[in-house]
C-alpha cells in the first residue's frame, strides 16, 4: 500500500510539473508573438493611414475606399487570409442601407481559421471610417479616431499568422472585421450583425478597438491606463479573464467609469461592439477617453504616444490569445443578458 502511494505521489508531481510546464510554455509563446507588436510599426502604418491622402475617410467617399484597399493590401502581404476566400476581403454595403446621400461602402475582413473549435470565433473589430472634410476644407485624419483600433487590429492579425506559420494556430476562429459607417451610426457593425458571415450564436466575443493612442485630460501625467466598457455587462467571466491577463502581462490602470450604467456619455452604446452586444454576444470596448483633438483636423498622428499605444495593442493580443486558445467559450452570464 505504501508503495502504491509513493506511486500515485510522484505521478501526481510529475502530471503538476507538466503542467506548469504547459503553462510556462503558453506565456513564454504569447509573449513572443505579442512583442512583434512594434511602436514604430504602428507609428509607420498610423502615418500613412491617418494622412491627408486618405481624406478622412468618409464613409463611401474615395478616402475611404483607398483606406479598405490599403487594409487589403496589408493583408495579402501578411498573408491573412480574407473571410471569404481569394482576394475578395470586401463585405459590400449598399447604398439602400445607409443613411441618405452616402455612397456603397464595405467592411473589411480577414479570418484565420481554428485548429481545434473552428467554428467558434472570436471577433476583433474597429471602425476604418472617420468624418471626412470639414466645410472650410481641412482634413480630419482620425489618427487617434479610429486610426488607432484600426492599425492594432492589423498589427494583432499579423501578430497571430506569424504564430500560425510558426505552427501555433489558434484554438479557436478569428475574424479581423473592420467596420465602415461607424461615424453616422454604427452602420457597418450592424450591417454585419443583421448578415453575419459566420453564424452570431457561434460568436464567442467582441473585442472592439476605438481611440486606443491618446491621453485624456485625466490621465495626464499618470501611468499607462486604459477605459474598459462593457467588459462585464454580459459575462462576468470575460472581465475576470480580461483582469487576470492584465495582471500577468502588461499591468495597464484599467478605468471603468465609463461603464456605469449612469454614464451619461453613454459610451457603451456609442461604438461597434454594441451591435454585437444587442445579439448576447460578450464584449469588451478598448478607449482612452475623449480630448480637445476630437473629431477635429487636429486628431493628427503626431500627438499618438507611441509607447502607451503599443502596450494597449499588446494587451489586447494577449486577451485575444486566451480566448483563443482557453478550453470553454466564456459564459454568458451577465446582468445584461437578453431574454425571451
């Protein structure tokens, strides 16, 4: 009998030990991928997207058609493959469904399929849209709005396909989808959501990236921080998930002022991850908080910091990564949760 439980002790060791093994591996594998995650490659990519070449981006305006042909482009040369096959990343909106005097426009969408649970995805979404000219004729470049998600989004997407030639593909699905129309009222989001390309109920989160670059009045002089919205409001498991990679990886100053249900900026409903919400599906909204540059021609690439903003993107890589790759889907547990 002693024997026996000498036995059935070192096993235990030996199955603890491997394990944490596993676990030493996980991190020292995401932290390779996330550290590819470059301040000067979001600085080169962010200064082309948010110049005046781009004219503002306006929804269905040329700007705007050359800023989903750059996303395009970047992804064929990062070799992310498009939602649909092919080089076709386009989701065609039509003019019927905007708001009147707005041209066609598109989402863009790049996908890289799930090894083990390929039919569960994982959303990382930002708006490629901006306010376009001003009347007097200035530009207004989003840098920070949405200049900011939309470059992370690209840079994560990267990220995860060189840890997919490298052999580490992800659990789970991801679908990189950037949205159009954000700024005349999420229509690009909800256009999605009403003609989802992967089915709504086997969407497992939304991880939306709105003005992630900037520093608001607030947090001047302080440490690097972030707003989170929502990230609770669904499942209570997303937002332990979200805290505890934090806290292993990046220790960023989480603000959740805006994500009292008394906020009267009502942030939570103002960006794309609410279309997602509306249909039960768990989300967390990424923002720094307003500033005297917003939606002005102001909102220039040149007042991004550079360092906070690389960490943010980083963080959401790794959040990303876990819920990617962990065994369950998040539960769906929230206090808003929509019944029948």
């Amino acid at each position: 009998m002693k024997k026996l439980v000498l036995i059935a002790s070192a096993l235990f060791f030996l199955h603890t030990a491997c394990a944490q093994m596993a676990t030493a591996s996980d991190i020292n594998i995401a932290t390779k991928y996330a550290k590819t995650i470059k301040a000067s490659d979001l600085k080169k990519l962010l200064y082309v997207y948010a110049s005046d070449d781009f004219e503002g981006r306006m929804t269905g305006e040329p700007g705007q058609k050359k800023a989903v042909n750059f996303l395009k482009d970047h992804y064929i040369k990062y070799q992310v493959p498009s939602a649909f096959g092919g080089d076709d990343y386009f989701q065609s909106i039509p003019k019927s469904y905007l708001r009147d005097k707005y041209n066609d426009s598109e989402n863009v969408l790049a996908f890289i399929k799930g090894s083990e649970k390929p039919n569960e995805v994982l959303v990382i979404s930002a708006h490629l849209d901006h306010i376009g000219i001003s009347k007097n004729g200035e530009i207004n470049n989003g840098a920070d709005d949405d200049g900011s998600g939309t470059i992370a989004v690209l840079e994560i997407a990267r990220a995860f396909q060189k840890a997919v030639h490298d052999g580490h593909r992800p659990k789970r699905s991801i679908l990189f989808l950037h949205v159009t129309g954000e700024e005349i009222g999420l229509f690009g989001s909800r256009y999605y959501t009403d003609n989802p390309v992967f089915p709504l109920e086997n969407t497992v989160t939304d991880l939306n990236i709105d003005m992630i670059g900037r520093v608001d009045p607030k947090h001047e002089g302080k440490p690097n921080y972030l707003y989170l919205i929502g990230s609770d409001r669904l499942s209570k498991e997303l937002h332990d998930i979200s805290e505890a990679v934090n806290k292993k990886y990046t220790k960023l100053d989480f603000d959740y002022t805006y994500n009292d249900k008394n906020d009267r900026n009502r942030f939570y409903y103002r960006s794309d991850h609410y279309n997602f919400a509306k249909n039960n599906i768990p989300v967390i909204f990424y923002f720094n908080g307003t500033h005297a540059d917003y939606h002005r021609p102001s909102d220039t690439p040149d007042k991004i910091n550079y360092a906070f903003y690389e960490t943010r993107t980083r963080l959401i890589f790794y959040t990303a990564w876990e819920l990617a790759n962990r065994k369950d889907r998040v539960k769906l547990d929230g206090t808003d949760v929509k019944t029948d």
